[in-house]
C-alpha cells in the first residue's frame, strides 16, 4: 500500500494541472473568440456608421453636381436652341465657341440633327471630346421628349472617358454637354475626400464603371469596372447598381483584394431620378480605428491562458507540496520504523548471543572447576584448570567487548598513546593467538615489510586488540588447516609519520557481498546462523573500525563466499625513537625470589583477590601485607612508612575508598618522608579511572583481573 500511493498522488497531481491548464485554455479561447467576435461587429459597426455619412455626404454631393450638371445643360442647351432658331448655324455655333469653358468645366459643348449633321465646339487640346457620328445617332435615338439625361461613363477610342448630357431643343436636334471623366474625381480631391487613412473611395455609373476615385484622380484605374471583379465583391458592386436596397450602406469582407491584405469594402447606392449609381468604398482592415480594441481582445484572452497557466502551475505546486510533505514524512516513517526493527532485532539477537556467550565459558568453568574438585587424577585435575583459564580469558574478551561498544557509544572511547616497538607487539599478538591455530592446525605466516620504521608511537593496546580480533575470526572462521597470514607493509612515511597497511588474509568460509556491507556495524553477524555455530557476539569488526578511524585510517574486506577473505587497514601512526621505547621487550616470566626481602602493602577487601595475588606473586619471593579496607591500609602504613616498598591498591572499597586512602597517604608523605609507589590494583580500567587514580596520587595502574606480565613489570619498574 505504501509503494502505492505516491502513484497514486501523482496521477492526482498530474490530473489537477491538467484540468487547471484546460480550464485556464478554455477561458483563454473563449475570450478571445469573444473578444474577436465583437470587434469585428464593432469594426462593421463603426464602418458602417461612417459610410452611412459618407454615403449621405458624397450621394448629395454626387446628385447635386449631376443636378448642375443637368441645369448647366439645361440652360446652355435652351441657348442654343435660340441661337439656332434665331440665326441658324452660324449663330449657333459662333455662341457653342463662346459657352465652352464657363460652366461647371463642359470640354464640349454640341448639337446633332437629325439628318446626322454635327456641330461642336471643344476647349483647348480635348478635340477627342466632340460627338462622333455614332455618338449623334444613339443620342438622337435615346433623348426623352423632355428634361435631361446624363449618360454612363463612355470611353473614346483613343481611351479618354467623358460623361455626357443631352436634351431635345427645337427641330428634333439634340443637344450634348461633355464632362472629362476625372470630374468627380477632382471634386472628390478638392474637397479632400477620403476615408480613415488609406480608405478609397469611388463612385460607380449604371454600368460598374468607376467615374471618381478618391485616391487617384484617375478614373480609368481598375480596369474601368467592378462589375467583372471576382467573387464576392463583383457581387457586391452589382448589388449596389441593381439591388433592391436604396438607403442601406452594406458592408462586407473581401480578402486579398488588390493584394491589399484584409479589407472592407462598402457601398451605397446613388438613386437619383433614373440615374442608379454606386458609391464604393474600400477600407484596409488594418486601417480602421478598430483593430487594436480586437488585439486587446486577444491580448485579454492570452492574458486568461497565461494566467491559467500559472495558476495551473500554483495551484498544482501547493497540491504537490503537501503531497510531497507527506509522501517525505511517510518514507522517513517507514524508514525509522525498519531501522528501528533492525536495530531491535540486531539488539535482540545481540542480547541472546550474548548470554549464550557469557553462559558457555562460564558454564565450562563451573562444570570444570567441579570436575577439577572431584578428580584425584591429577593431569585431568591440570586439563580442567587450563580449560578453566581459557574460558576465563574468552569471557574476559567478551566482557571488554561489551565495555568498549558501550565506551564507543557514550562516544568516550580515547586512544592512550605510548612508545612500542612495531615487531614485539606483532609477535606478542601472535603469541598469545598462536595455540588456538596450533590447535587447528591452521598454517600461519607472517610478513613484516621491513621498511617498516622499528618504533612507533601510538596506541599499541587498541592496535593490538584489531589485528586480534581480525587474527581470532580467521581463526574461528577457518576450517582445520587452513591458511592465515598477517601482513604489514608500508604505505607511506614521512619524518614523524608512517602509514601502515596491515591485513590478515584466511581460507575460510568468506562472506557474501550482501553481508559485507553490514559487518562494521554493532551487533552485525554475516549470518544470525553464524553465532549458533561459532559463537562471537558481532561487536569485534565494530570496535576495530571505530579503534581504526581513530587512528586516522579506514579498514575494508575482501572476499568470496567458500573461498576465503581478507581483512585490511590502514592507520597512521606517530614515529616514536629507540632510546624513548621504555621497556622494549618485557619480560613476563617469573624469576625465582626475583623480590625476596621486598614487602607489599596490598588494600584490598575480597579474600579472594587477595589470595590470588598472594599466590601468583609467592614464587617472586616478595612479601605481602594484607589491609582488608582503606582505613587498614593507611593505619598499616602510618604504623611504620618505612616497612613497605610499594603499595597495591585496590580502588572501591567499603568505608574509606582508595582514592582517598591514597590522597591521606601522600598528605603523611609531604614532611619529607620517601614518596612510597601506589599502584592502582583495580577492575575500573577505563582511562578515567587510570586518570582518576593518577589524579589522586597513585603512581600507576593495574587492571584486574591481572595480568602477571604486566604485574612483574610493574614491580620490576618500582622496586
Ligand atoms: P563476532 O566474530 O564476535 O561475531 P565480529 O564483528 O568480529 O563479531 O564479526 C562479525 C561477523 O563477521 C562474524 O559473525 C562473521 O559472520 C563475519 N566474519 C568476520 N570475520 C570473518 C572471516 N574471517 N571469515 C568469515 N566471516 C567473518
């Protein structure tokens, strides 16, 4: 369940963003359609109201100009007439000359008869404006009885365009005033007609051909008519000149008309009288006031997606932050709880290992000392004692374990340097481990590089204590005559430092990858098998690796499952002189009557102990005076300081302890009296206690339970 539900949580996450960010799209588009929507309608809108003015303005000015073009035509035709009548040709065509020019700009003025005859006058370089005989015979054929008529645009074979008018006058002639095509076009330009910026404006005649064009002046642009234009805006001019609207201005879109991008093109009808003409307009969408109100639109619309966006974004962030929080509480949950369970369990295992470590060498010394009573056989009697001593010494270890792990745990674990010859101590841990190989009948070699610098300074107790324990697993771990070699070899060296790589290499039943990892830590057997079939409590490696980084160093394995392993580390340590190396070799032998006529003082309350120093140190021939607490003790030795040569003092004692039996000595001592050595004779081995006992005036310390070497030594020392 719990390798579920970040999955779980994570399509949870995954769905929320993705609904934020569709919503927040949504929202976008529909604003944004919205937004489009009613700009365009507000672009039209706007369009169309202008073009409604326009449209009215330009229709007035459109009609009211035909309407003067009509009057003017109306007026000079009436004179002709009469200029005809009264003095025929000649007056009538002396009285054309004179009337071309005033007027609103006729570039020619003419009457037709009906036999066909021709009589005109033109201004100035616009000879192609005179009625050509085609011309007579379609406006004979075409004038109403009454009033005048304007023409449609019509185009001279030489290409100009000209707008006309014509009337009956008297006799069935006709009379015709000409206007250059450009004439709305210069009205347009001297009333400085446009539309927006780039707006264009033309006016169209009944046939779709453009008579005015705002722009240009010109009016044959376009190629005349729209009428022929493509698509929906040929349609929409045709609409103009023949639909059924006369009012409505109509708007439409055109794209890519005259590669002139989006534009709009309007148009109004002009209906005056039987005239249907069209004004037209075309407006680059891009040009209209509008459009930027249609990009605030989409501008808004993309404002929503952004905003979406980041709302998606934070919205799922904050879902995902508790989430996270929780999924990272969960595993630091589950994690505390499986190191806790393998903590308990290592713990657990550790405590049951070790009462079976405790209860065996002490099960063989009870069931052996009762053999040893019971016997009269004296080399059994001697076998039982040596088994006795051998299960002492393994439950001693054990015990030490257990006191360094707790040291180590406290964090109170200290290195206690001193001066030692590298080989001696090599040899002696090769002593005392020698006779389990030899029972074995293991093969052990040892290699000392001899670069190795002689003399050390360091913690030769706790150096000597890893390369046992790594000597005693090989041992334990490898089969009968199995091979185990300790190895030395420089690493580096400089003038006050050396490294030293140590390793001892077995045959024995090695440790699987999966297990190594674990080995240095407390309470870690490579397999919980491992302690039913060779006992040990799983501290060794544990106190090893923490003695080994102490001395600045690193220890690692290697090693294969069945075929064997090596053990290896490396510490640096201080470089230490011969003639400061104190004792060197130590002698632990018992010289006969070594001390005879040399008197110990020795405080201490168990019978027992005493008894045991008394026998171990009888053959010596020193002689021993008990004091059963630290009253005794000082009382003795206050009785006659001078009797005694050393005192051995034991630390906890009822009533007065040591420490304080000893202070009360050294006080007796500061009237000049001889400085007498204590030594501390005590099972409070810690360095504090050492440090304690010192403090309080002792000369030196022996730990129990003793160790007879280091007892001799010390009385070779004092004595
Ligand atoms: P102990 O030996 O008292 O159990 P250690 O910490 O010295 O504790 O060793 C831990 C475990 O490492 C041992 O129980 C054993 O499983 C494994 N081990 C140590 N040394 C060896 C070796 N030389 N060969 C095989 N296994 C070993």
């Amino acid at each position: 369940m719990t390798t579920n539900q970040p999955r779980k949580r994570t399509t949870v996450r995954v769905r929320a963003a993705l609904t934020i960010i569709a919503v927040s799209l949504a929202s976008s588009v529909f604003a944004s359609a919205i937004g489009i929507y009613f700009s365009t309608r507000e672009i039209a809108q706007t369009v169309s109201d202008d073009l409604t003015l326009l449209g009215d303005i330009s229709t007035g000015m459109v009609v009211s100009s035909i309407n003067k073009i009509k009057e003017d035509t109306t007026y000079v035709g009436s004179m002709m007439d009469r200029a005809y009548t009264t003095g025929g040709v000649g007056e009538l065509k002396s009285t054309l000359e004179s009337e071309v020019g005033p007027g609103p700009s006729f570039i020619s003025l003419g009457v037709v008869f009906p036999d066909g005859t021709i009589v005109s006058s033109e201004k100035e370089h616009c000879g192609y404006a005179a009625p050509t005989a085609e011309d007579a015979s379609y406006y004979l054929e075409l004038a109403p009885e009454d009033g005048v008529r304007v023409a449609d645009l019509s185009v001279t074979a030489s290409g100009e365009s000209l707008i006309r008018c014509y009337l009956k006058i008297s006799g069935g002639a006709v009379f015709i005033s000409t206007l250059s095509g450009d004439y709305f076009s210069y009205l347009f330009s001297e009333s400085d007609y446009s539309i927006y910026s780039s707006g264009r404006v033309f006016i169209l005649d009944g046939a779709g051909t453009v008579i005015a064009d705002s722009n240009t002046g010109e009016t044959n642009m376009l190629g005349a008519s729209f009428l022929n234009s493509p698509g929906e805006f040929g349609d929409a001019v045709n609409d103009a000149l023949f639909g059924e609207g006369t009012e409505n201005v109509v708007v439409q879109y055109e794209d890519q008309f005259e590669n002139a991008g989006r534009i709009i093109c309007a148009y109004t009808p002009i209906v005056h009288r039987d005239e249907r003409w069209a004004l037209f307009v075309t407006v680059p969408v891009s040009s209209t006031p509008v459009p930027d109100m249609r990009n605030l639109f989409l501008i808004s619309g993309l404002l929503f997606l952004a905003f979406g966006a980041i709302a998606s974004i934070f919205l799922s962030a904050m879902q995902v932050k508790p989430y996270d929080e929780l999924d990272r509480q969960n595993a630091l949950l589950t994690e505390l709880k499986a190191e806790a369970e393998d903590a308990g369990r290592a713990k657990g295992d550790f405590l049951s290992n070790m009462s079976h470590e405790i209860r065996t060498p002490l099960n063989a010394v009870i069931g052996m000392t009762t053999i040893a009573k019971n016997t009269t056989d004296e080399k059994k009697r001697y076998e039982s004692l040596v088994k006795i001593e051998e299960a002492s010494h393994h439950l001693m270890g054990v015990i030490n374990d257990i006191l360094d792990m707790s040291k180590i745990e406290a964090n109170k674990l200290e290195l206690d340097p001193t001066d030692f010859r590298f080989e001696d101590m090599i040899r002696r841990v090769s002593d005392i481990i020698g006779f389990r190989m030899e029972e074995k009948h293991q093969n052990y070699s040892v290699e000392i590089d001899p670069a190795i610098p002689p003399y050390f300074h360091c913690d030769e107790q706790r150096l000597a204590q890893v390369i046992t324990n790594l000597l005693t697993n090989a041992i334990k771990f490898t089969p009968e005559n199995g091979d185990i070699r300790l190895q030395a070899q420089l690493a580096g060296v400089t003038s006050e430092a050396a490294e030293i790589e140590i390793s001892v290499t077995d045959t024995g039943i090695g440790i699987s990858k999966e297990q190594q990892a674990r080995l240095f830590t407390s309470f870690q057997q490579a397999e919980s098998s491992t302690s039913r079939k060779y006992g040990g409590t799983g501290l060794g490696l544990a106190i090893s690796k923490h003695i080994v980084e102490m001395m600045n160093g690193s220890i690692w394995i290697e090693s294969e499952l069945g075929r064997g392993s090596k053990f290896s580390f490396r510490i640096k340590a201080g470089l230490a002189d011969a003639s400061e190396t104190m004792t060197g070799k130590s002698n632990d032998g018992i010289v006969p009557n070594e001390f005879a006529g040399k008197r110990i003082l020795l405080a201490e309350d168990i019978e027992i102990n005493r008894e045991i120093v008394r026998s171990l140190l009888e053959p010596t021939g020193v002689t021993i005076v008990d004091a059963v607490d630290g009253y005794d003790v000082i009382e003795k030795f206050a009785a006659d300081p001078g009797a005694y040569d050393i005192i051995f003092m034991d630390v906890q004692m009822p009533g007065l302890d040591g420490y304080e039996a000893t202070r009360r000595i050294r006080e007796m001592e500061t009237d000049g009296t001889r400085h007498i050595p204590i030594l501390a004779m005590t099972a409070n081995v810690f360095k504090e206690d050492v440090d304690k006992s010192l403090a309080a005036g002792m000369d030196a310390h022996i730990g129990k339970p003793i160790d007879m070497a280091q007892v001799l030594e010390k009385l070779r020392l004092y004595l």
